[in-house]
C-alpha cells in the first residue's frame, strides 16, 4: 500500500491558496490542502448495512475507523470503476477523519485570487452550496468543493453515525 504524508506546514501562501487537485471522469475538482492528512490506494473497505450507495463502508487506518465516501456516487457521475489510479483521499473535516474515493490526484497547486471565479448560479435545477468557485489555470477549469461544508451537510450526517 503506497501512502503519501503531505506536509502542511507550508501548505498555505501567503499569495494564493493551496489546493489538491483530482479528477473524477472527465472532471477535475480542487480541495483546500489543508483538509488533506494523506493519499492512499484503494482497498477494500467494511460495508456498512443500510448506509447509503455514496458510503463504500469504513476501512481502520492505523487504529481509527474511517468511514469512506465514494465522490463519483456522490456527485451522480455514473458507473464505478475501480483501477490502479483510483485513490482514497484522507481528509481532516470538522474534527473528524473520513476518506473519499475518487478516479485519480492529478496535481498540487497554488490558485491566485486572479485565477478563482465565483460559482455560477443555476437556481434550483442544481445545487451550489458546496461549491467554492472555479479556478481557471491555462486551459483547465478546476471546480473548487467546500469539502468540510459538503461533509458536514444534512445529508452527510451518516458520515458521523457510521464513524
């Protein structure tokens, strides 16, 4: 099992924001680095009896049930495939520790306040509230996701009663 610590003590500047970078389908989305406390490949998890489709189950990472959210299920981005790139992100959220699983990490990158735009609004056809904006770097648009608020969320309550 390949892990990766990410230093966050530097993870902050002072010009711009930090944010991990990873895709799901065609899509790339971005998360505060400071939520991240490590990557790692997917394994099988525990399923939980009458969780919801989006909690795969928990997995024990050195001592500490993680309850694992599977973010393409979340999102309602279709089928499931699970391969070689497909990661576990670990994350630290309103205290908390819960793994999401998505199709790969692509990058670490620092967005300047130039490159975020605010989140379009769609009215009730779709739901934004967890949606921070949209980082633009070159050619790529990175949908940036609150991932504590989406965490924390009404719905997401499971997360802590599977925890």
């Amino acid at each position: 099992m390949e892990t990766t610590n990410l230093n966050q003590s530097d993870s902050q500047s002072e010009n711009g924001r930090e944010t991990l970078v990873f895709t799901l389908g065609k899509e790339e989305y971005g998360i505060d680095i400071l939520k991240v406390q490590e990557i790692r490949g997917y394994d099988a998890v525990t399923t939980i009896a009458n969780a919801p489709d989006f909690i795969k189950g928990v997995i024990n990472l050195r001592g500490t049930i993680v309850p694992i959210v599977d973010m393409r299920i979340k999102f309602n981005l279709g089928k499931v495939d699970y391969d070689q790139f497909t990661v576990v992100i670990i994350l630290n959220v309103a205290k908390r520790v819960v793994g999401i699983v998505v199709d790969a990490v692509s990058d670490v990158m620092t967005l300047s306040p130039g490159q975020i735009r605010e989140a379009p609004e769609f009215g009730s056809a779709l739901r934004t509230e967890y949606i921070e904006g949209l980082g633009t770097v070159d050619n790529r648009m990175i949908i940036l996701v609150d991932i504590e608020k989406l965490m924390t969320s009404q719905e997401m309550e499971l997360v802590d009663a599977v925890a």
